[in-house]
C-alpha cells in the first residue's frame, strides 16, 4: 500500500538528484569530481578495452569511469566503461564526498527505502532525446554499436548492462507488472541476439507465458541510462512493482519516461534503445560467458529475438560493463543493493543486527555484523540469513562478527578472524542449494554452506584466555578527522 | 585460405562488418551460422586461433541440438 512518503534528501543530494538526468548528466559530475576520464589514445576493441576497464575497477575506492572515443574501426563511436565501478562513483550519486566509507553508503542506501512515493514525468515520444535518431529497416547492430568482446573466451559481442523492458505478454496494458531487469545479451547476427533468463526471473517468467500461450512478447533493450537505473533494477522488487518506480523514489527525483514504438515505456534520456521481438520458440547457441563469480558459463540453447527497431540520441554512448573474476564493476553495481533486503530482513527479527556486507560475488561471501543477545545468538542470525530470498541461493559463507566490527572494513574482518574464531566452531552444512554457476558447487545447483562465528565469548562459553578487549574509536568522529587528514595531504588546511 | 570458424572448424561463416581506417578495411567481424561463435579477426590469437584456444572451449563434432536448453521452447518452432 503507498503512503506516499519521501525521504528527506540533503542539499547536495537533492542537487545531484536535479541536475543528473540521463548517463551523460552523471558523467560531467563524475567529472568535476576527477571520476570520469576520456581515454586520450586509439584502442583496438580488443583487447584495448578490456584491458583498460579492468585497471579501472582495480581501484575500488576512486576508480574512474572511462569513456573511449577513439576506437580503431569505429570512427565516431563512443564506450563508456566502469560508470558504477567505485564506491567514489556511487558515493557522487548520493550526493556524498567521494572518499565516504561504505559502511556509511550502505546505510545510506537503507535510509531510502523509507520512500515509496513514484515520481515518474511523462514526456512526449517527439521531445524524447532517445529518438532523436530512429532506425527500422537495415538494421545492422555491429554498425550502430561498437561491439566487442568482453572477456576472452566470451562466445561472441556481448552487451552486459543493459536494462531491458517488457511488458506481461498476457496482460500488457499492466504498467506494474511491467518488468526492468539486466540481462546479458549476446549479438547474433545484425538484427538478432540472445536473451539469457532463467524461469525464476520476471523476464524468464514472461518468456514461458509467451510461448505457452502463443502471444508476442516485446522488450525495449536500453543502452547508457540514467545510473539509478541498473543499479536498482538489479534490486528484486515483486513482480507487481514497478523498478521505474523504484529507482526515482531511490533517486527522490523524477525520472523521466516516454513510451516506445512497440508500447513499453522507456527512459526518454536513455543513449540507445533496442527495440525486440521474441522468436516464439526459436533458440540459438549461447555462450560462454565470464560470469560474476569468476569462471565461464556453459554453452546453451536460448531464446532468440529479433529487433524491430532502434533508436538512439546524437552521437550515443554504448555503456558497457567488465564482468569476471573479483573486483569488478558488477560487484559494486549491485553489491550494496544485494546488501540493504538482507539487512531489513533479518533486523525485523534481530534488531541487534548491526551491518550486512553481502557485496563479494553477489552474496556469495557475507558478512553479518551482530550484537550477541546471549551465547550463540549469532550462529541462529546466521541460520535466518540462510532463509532470506537471497540467503537461500547466494550467501554460501558466512562470517558473523561482532557490532563493533565494520563489516565493510576487511581489516576490521580480519582481526575478528583471528582473534575471535575457534576452529572447532565452525559450521558446514552439507548439501544445500548453490548458485549453478558457483565453480565451488559439488555438481551444479548443489554444495555446502560455511558459517564461521567470530562474534566475541560470553557465557557459558568457554571464555578461555579471553582478555579485556580494547575499545578502539571509531564512527563518525574518526571518519570526519580521516577526510580532514585526506584534505591536509592534498594540501588544504 | 578458407575462413574457418576458430570454436568448431566450420567453412559456414558470414562476415557481419568491416572496421574501416582512412577507408582501408582494419578489420571483419564474422560469425558462424553452426556453433554462432562470433569474432573480429584482429582479436589475439587465444580467442582466434584454433591451434592457441583452450581445450575446453572447442566445439568441433558437438551435437547442438543436444545442448541444454535453459528456457525449453513450449512448442515446436512455427
Ligand atoms: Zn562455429
């Protein structure tokens, strides 16, 4: 049920929130804030740009986003490349200082999901900036886009941060139960690619009905979006809820829409937008694909569609993302939004639950920060998170450390690993349901889960040789004098 | 020579675009209608050669209609 409620945004992040309206808003800001770059030399597709968008999301703090626009063979073409690819990056989005420490992003991102008031404009298809340009017969995507392979044993040209829309093919006049998700897209042929869903996701879901019931199922594939867009269309909200929605009450600002030819709505400031049609029952040979936890997907049989139209802005840009084996700018896209419904959820239950940092391959390694009722307790959050949406797929290892330990500051981990974990009390629980794609997994589908409580004694724990811990300072106080300190290197006063 | 397909040695391939520099072809794309690998044949040899590709990634004899399907069509195709 809405009840309309906004959060309250601070000046600067209701001043972001203004002015970035599209991807090419947010790369000026980037900009000013030395967090977007043009890469000054000619690169070959490949494996120039792979090579460069992994050096820049080494940099997980302040990595730039990096624009190409001098790519040989594509004359005129643009990339952009690690938008999301650092917490400075999403730091600017929020209207934060680049250097903000995680944990405070985290919370930052949690604070907002009070609002559930949409705030979506409408604007004219012909005022739309995305049809500036409008391409419906010799479609040719090699030309319209400069393709290239992301990793090197990838099947093909793959396009992998799109947001793509579609409408429920039984009920497409339902705007709710229209669905945004990212999905990898593999370039089959000028006019054709691949769609790669699973039946437990919306798009996947749609795709069955549409092939069950023998109706057309038309999606809107959007390249270069505003960046609240895929970092929140990746967030799963109910398959009756809007992401549209969603991101522009995350943003507190309107996002602006406008309808495509074939009716989905579509963000009017968006570079490119692919229109496509579902091939009913048609498959082509797909992948493989380096995935986020690191290794390659298999080859397989998926649904192929066939584009109908495109359109894009002036002199578009095809943003595109480096996916593969950690630290990429796929772990810090959704890291934080994989996070935050873990965190809600087991704090209804727990409120000593201080922190979750679910950001390492999509949960797959987690970290619960709790205060202990009573000796145990964190092994019983432990089992709860297991019983989360995500928990029950993705979070395979869990470390739970004490409330005083950030979560997000691997050091601070670290220290509670070795200084609070007994090898005798670990637990694993054997077979249980695993991502398919975990290179870990016993067979596909199926493996162990770890949890290791490195919350501190109490009893009836043997307390053992256990000292007086120090009480070492930390929170906002020790943030304010770390970005103080940041200023005085850079020579401020 | 023949362009052959670097996956699965198939002679069935397309060529999809051509890079273009000071009007000189720099590169094609080309693709293969069997196992649909698609490339660019200024890629480094570990994605183009089929004498330097990994083992594992070699497709030639594969049977592609046995390949799993991750959506099962719910009809025959029209
Ligand atoms: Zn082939």
């Amino acid at each position: 049920m809405a009840t309309e409620k906004v959060v309250s945004l601070s000046a600067e992040a209701k001043a972001v929130a203004a002015r970035v309206g599209s991807l090419r808003d947010f790369l000026a800001y980037l900009g000013e804030h030395d967090q977007c770059v043009s890469w000054p030399d000619p690169v070959m597709p490949e494996p120039d740009i792979r090579n460069i968008s992994v050096a820049a999301g080494n940099n997980v703090s302040t990595g730039p986003a990096v624009i190409f626009d001098k790519i040989r063979g594509y004359p005129g073409k643009r990339i952009a490349v690690n938008v999301h690819g650092s917490f400075g990056n999403l730091a600017l989005l929020l209207g934060l200082p680049k250097i903000t420490p995680v944990r405070e992003l985290f919370f930052e991102i949690i604070r907002r999901w009070g609002s559930d008031k949409p705030l979506l404009e409408r604007v004219a298809p012909e005022k739309a900036p995305v049809n500036e340009n409008r391409v419906d017969k010799n479609i040719n995507l090699y030309d319209l886009l400069p393709l290239y392979r992301i990793n090197a044993n990838d099947g093909g040209f793959y396009i992998g941060k799109a947001c793509v829309v579609s409408r429920d093919p039984l009920e497409p006049d339902n705007f709710g139960k229209q669905n945004v998700g990212i999905y990898r897209i593999q370039v089959m042929g000028p006019d054709t690619f691949t769609l790669l869903s699973i039946p437990a996701h919306d798009m996947g879901r749609q795709m069955l009905m549409a092939e069950q019931h023998g109706k057309p199922l038309k999606v809107s594939v959007m390249i270069g979006n505003h960046p609240a867009m895929p970092m929140f269309a990746a967030t799963p909200v109910g398959y009756d809820e809007s992401e549209f929605a969603y991101a522009s009450q995350m943003m507190g600002a309107p996002l602006r829409l406008t309808t495509a030819v074939n009716g989905t709505d579509i963000l009017a400031d968006t570079e490119m937008v692919i229109e496509g049609e579902l091939q009913l029952n048609q498959r082509e040979v797909e992948g493989p694909f380096g995935e986020f936890p690191g290794s390659y997907s298999g080859v397989r049989k998926v649904p192929l569609f066939r584009v109908t139209s495109v359109s894009h802005r002036n002199n578009p840009i095809f943003e595109n993302i480096y996916i593969g084996k950690g630290w990429t700018e796929h772990d810090t896209l959704i890291g934080l939004n994989t996070s935050a419904p873990i965190y809600s959820q087991l704090k209804k239950d727990f409120p000593e639950v201080a922190a979750v940092n679910a950001l390492y391959q999509h949960g797959l390694t987690g970290i619960i920060s709790v205060r202990n009722r009573f000796a145990g307790f964190a092994k019983s959050v432990a089992m709860r998170a297991l019983g989360t949406p995500h928990g029950t797929m993705y979070l395979k290892n869990l470390i739970l450390v004490d409330e005083n330990v950030d979560p997000f500051d691997l050091n601070q981990v670290m220290w509670a690993l070795s200084t609070r974990t007994r090898a005798n009390d670990i637990i694993v629980i054997p077979n249980m349901p695993m991502v398919p794609i975990d290179p870990a997994a016993e067979v596909p589908g199926k493996g162990h889960r770890l949890i290791i409580d490195a919350t501190s004694f109490m009893a009836p724990d043997n307390l053992g040789a256990d000292p007086h811990l120090v009480d070492r300072p930390m929170g906002p106080e020790i943030d304010a004098l770390m970005q103080r300190l940041n200023e005085l290197q850079k020579g401020g006063v | 020579m023949k362009t052959i397909c670097p996956r699965c040695e198939s002679t069935g391939v397309t060529q999809m675009h051509a890079g273009m520099e000071n009007n000189q072809i720099l590169w094609r794309v080309w693709h293969c209608k069997d196992c649909a690998y698609t490339w660019r044949d200024s890629e480094p040899a570990e994605s183009i050669d089929p004498k330097v590709r990994p083992a594992w990634t070699k497709m030639k004899g594969v049977d592609f209609d046995s390949l799993r399907q991750v959506i099962p069509p719910a009809h025959k195709p029209t």
